[in-house]
C-alpha cells in the first residue's frame, strides 16, 4: 500500500509543480504584473488535475493488489497516504520557489495592493481597509517563520486532496457479492 501511494503521491505532486511552472507565464507577466485572478484559477485547477492521481492511485492498487474489492476505509487511507506524499512535494516546491525566486521578492506587496484594491472596489469603509491591511501586514510577517509558511502552504492542498481523496473512496468501494463467492 505505501509502495502505491508514494508512487501515486510523488506523481501528482510532481504534476503540480510542473503546472505551475507551465502555467506561471499566464499569470505573471513581470515583477510588476500579475493576474492573481488568473493565478488562483489556474492553482486550484492544477490541483484539481494533479490530485487525480488519488483516485487512480486507489484504483490500480483495488485492481492489482485486492482483485477489484476494496472497502470504503481502506481506499481512504490509500488516497490518504497520497494526498500527503502530493502535499509534502507540493510543500517543498513552494518553499524552495519561493525562497530562492526572484520573482517572489515583490509578491508579497503586489498580494497587498491587489487585496487593497480589492476591498476599495467593494466599497469597503476606510477603517476596513485600515484593519485588513494591518492583519495581512501581520501575516506576512508570520510567513517569514518557516514553520508557519510549511504550515499555511500544506493547508492550501491538503484539503483538496481529502476531498478528492473522499469522492474517490466513495466511487470506487466495492465489496464482494454473495453471487461473486
């Protein structure tokens, strides 16, 4: 089982980071110009495609390992297992990206500005703005801890992957019949 999910998991982990490598040039056009829009769409999509890897993941080890059977549980922790070899990948990609990019040295301005423009676009009152750009100027600050940003960046597929990993086990349990025995 473990041989299986990090099979699948170093997979789906290696998609995603070649995705976003693929994708980065839609988004970010300069140290200036971004499309965070376009580069939050294009993350989760990436995500989406790369995690399928947990449903054929659970899928090749029901079909070669457990002659098509498999239970609700046992598929969840196969694609459990994937979803934290994939995230783990995912985690230190990022952190490497973003601590040796040069790119990344403006990002964390331009996600403020665009947050910032954001809410005065909404019409949000003054003191709003005031407080939200205090929170993030508080954030930013934590992410600079390498335990936080491991934390924060894990959080952002992990979830994902357990929903996927949830829908999977769901669609693919299957137990033996009295007819099958």
């Amino acid at each position: 089982m473990f041989k299986n999910a990090l099979t699948f998991g170093s997979i789906s982990g290696a998609m995603i980071i070649l995705l976003f490598v693929i994708f980065k040039p839609l988004w970010y056009q300069d140290a200036q110009h971004i499309n965070l829009k376009m580069g939050e769409m294009l993350g989760y999509i990436s995500m989406l495609v790369s995690l399928s890897m947990i449903f054929f993941g659970i899928k090749s080890y029901r079909d070669k390992h457990l002659n098509g059977v498999i239970t609700f549980k046992k598929a969840f922790l196969i694609g459990l297992w994937i979803t934290i070899v994939a995230s783990v990948i995912y985690v230190v990609g990022w952190c490497i990206y973003y601590n040796t990019s040069e790119t990344m040295r403006n990002f964390p301005e331009l996600y403020l500005n665009y947050m910032l423009d954001d809410l005065k676009a909404s019409g949000a009152s003054a003191a709003k703005i005031a407080a939200k750009e205090e929170e993030f100027r508080y954030n930013m600050e934590l992410y600079k801890n390498p335990f936080f940003m491991v934390t924060i960046t894990f959080l952002e597929i992990f979830p994902v992957g357990l929903i996927i990993d949830l829908i999977s086990a769901l669609l693919l349990r299957k137990k033996v019949s009295v007819a099958e025995v």
